[in-house]
C-alpha cells in the first residue's frame, strides 16, 4: 500500500510516499533527520483518500529536537538487552519529549521478520503508543505492546530460555546439537510458526488451555523445575555447538546461507498470507 512519487526539488533529498490513513486517527507526515524517524501530524485531504507523506534527509539539522514539531512522535531502536539507564525508553529524553517517546525493536534480519516490539516508557501518552502501532501495521509490520521493561524485551527473553535449555541438552549429552534443531525445525517450530506456545496448548486438550493445565500442569512444573537456568554453559559446550554449525556449513558459506534463510522466510511469509486464519 506504498506509493512513490517523483522527488521535489529542494536543498534536502526528498521523496514522496502515499500512505492509506487510518480510518479513526489523523495521519502523518514522516520526516527522517539525523537518523531519527519523527511523524508529524496532518489533516487528509477530503478530495482524496490518500495522506501524502514526505520522508526528508537533511544531513544539515543534526538535533533532531531543534526540528521536531511539539506533537512528534519519536521511536528508536535500541539493543536486545537495553532498556534505557532507568528502564525507560524515555529515561534520557528531555521532561518535553518523555511523552512522545518509545522504543520499537525489530527482529533480525528486520527486512523480512515482520514482528517490532513496541516498549513506551512510564511517561509516554497513549496517543503516541497508538501512533506508532497504526504507523507500523500500515507499513505491513506486526507490533507487539510490552507493558514493562525488562532485559532482553519479549521475543529474545522466549528465545534465550530455549536456547539455555538446548545448551543444557548438548552439554549433558542428552542429544547432539543437530538434534536440537531438528526438534525445533521439524517440531516445535512447525506449529509456532502459525500459531504460538499459548494456542497450542490451547488445541493439546480437549477441554483448552485451562483443560491443559489441569491434565499436565503438574508435569510441566516437575520438568520445568530440573531446568538449569541460572547454570552458565561451558565453553567446550560453545566448541561443540560451533564445530557442529561448521561441519554442515563452513565459516565462508554463511553468506550465502543467510541468503538462503531470507528467501525460505520470505516464502513462509508468501504462504501465510494466503492461508485463511
């Protein structure tokens, strides 16, 4: 839903996209300075059904408070692990901007992975929040709203527990790390990547989630609690997991591998679009 139009002519390198507004808020004009991505209010036109925007680099203006509009909304990306100094996307914004402030956190390789994980610090209005949701789903991405901050945000705290739990199971040599992914690609990973953990226990019971729980919620704590979560891997597990990855596919070919990956996402996403939820 992405239209280009020709480039105006002035001192900063524009371009021009049209953007379908959303049916119950004002939309955007888009202006990217100095790295930052601010969207500035506008009225649709009632001759049209289109809200153009304009996406502006300027490499002259590097404060992007000095050109911000007072009703900018501004996201940033920031690291898995970080969540700001105080755990706030707005902990070292200024006291005007903290309620126009928040952190949107893709996922690699984020030209494919559709997920942005949505994080507003204590003081960011509900309007913002809103903004950025609406903003993102019209670019075809899938937000996530996280209500509070903590290290390593939603999706990379649910990878890094299965990942502890694969090093556990090489380690212990319970299975080598091609089985681990096989259990995952062949498993696991068939499901979740058309419906998540909470939907699939959902369909495992007759009776749904809570069905579920009380027919194996015993068993999934008993398993659960041998975990080793707080036990840190050892590097000869780190030297196996490596030679492993490097037998199937040497340091050079990663390259083309990752290439590989992008179009298998792709293809999945291809195919999920097309099936009826």
């Amino acid at each position: 839903r992405l239209s280009s139009s020709p480039a105006s002519s002035s001192s900063a390198s524009t371009e021009s996209v049209s953007v379908l507004p959303d049916a119950s808020q004002p939309w955007s004009q888009i202006v990217l300075r100095s790295g930052r991505l601010l969207c500035l209010p506008v009225v649709a036109s009632s001759s049209s059904n289109l809200v153009t925007a304009d996406l502006v680099s300027d490499p002259t203006q590097s404060d992007t408070q000095s050109v911000a509009d007072p009703t900018t909304t501004t996201t940033t990306t920031q690291t898995s692990s970080s969540c700001g100094s105080s755990g706030s996307p707005a902990s070292s914004a200024s006291s005007s901007w903290k309620s126009r402030v928040l952190v949107a956190h893709p996922v690699n390789p984020p030209h494919v992975i559709p997920l942005v994980e949505l994080l507003p610090g204590p003081e960011t209005s509900p309007l913002s929040v809103l903004f950025a949701r609406s903003l993102l789903r019209h670019v075809r991405q899938r937000p996530i709203l996280l209500r509070k901050a903590l290290p390593g945000f939603c999706l990379n705290r649910l990878q890094y527990a299965l990942l502890r739990e694969a090093f556990y199971l090489v380690e212990e040599g319970v299975v080598s790390p091609e089985d681990v992914d096989s259990a995952v690609c062949d498993g696991l990973g068939l499901r979740w990547c058309f419906m998540g953990p909470c939907e699939t226990i959902d369909l495992n019971a007759p009776g749904g989630v809570q069905d579920y729980f009380d027919r194996y919620g015993d068993g999934l704590h008993s398993v659960a609690s041998t975990a080793q979560a707080q036990r840190r891997w050892t590097p000869d597990t780190e030297a196996r997991i490596h030679q492993a990855m490097r037998t199937r596919h040497p340091l050079d070919s990663l390259p083309q591998r990752a290439q590989w990956r992008d179009r298998r996402l792709v293809a999945l996403l291809k195919h999920k679009a097309q099936q009826p939820l």
